[in-house]
C-alpha cells in the first residue's frame, strides 16, 4: 500500500501554527496520586499568578 506524503511548508496550516507555540502539555498518567496532587497545587498557584486581581 502505497501513502500520501506531502512536505510541510510554512503557512500550510496556519490554524495549527498560531495554536502550537501556546499550547500546553500536561501529564496525566501519574502512577503516584500524591505527585499528581503536587503538580496540580503548582498549576494551580501558576494560573494564580496570571490572574487579575
């Protein structure tokens, strides 16, 4: 079976481009309930921190 290939370009998509660079990743497959406790009192205090007052 033979597949589609085409080369990327800048522009070519141009909803991804914008989104890309302000996206964030966040795990979620914690094995340890406690880290994952942390890591959201962290994103938590993070997004304070942009919030208005």
């Amino acid at each position: 079976m033979r597949g589609v290939w085409q080369k990327y370009r800048p522009g070519l998509c141009p909803n991804a481009e914008y989104l890309q660079p302000r996206m964030i990743q966040m795990k979620t497959n914690y094995w340890d309930a406690e880290e994952a406790k942390r890591q959201a009192r962290i994103l938590e205090k993070t997004v304070r921190e942009f919030k208005p007052s």
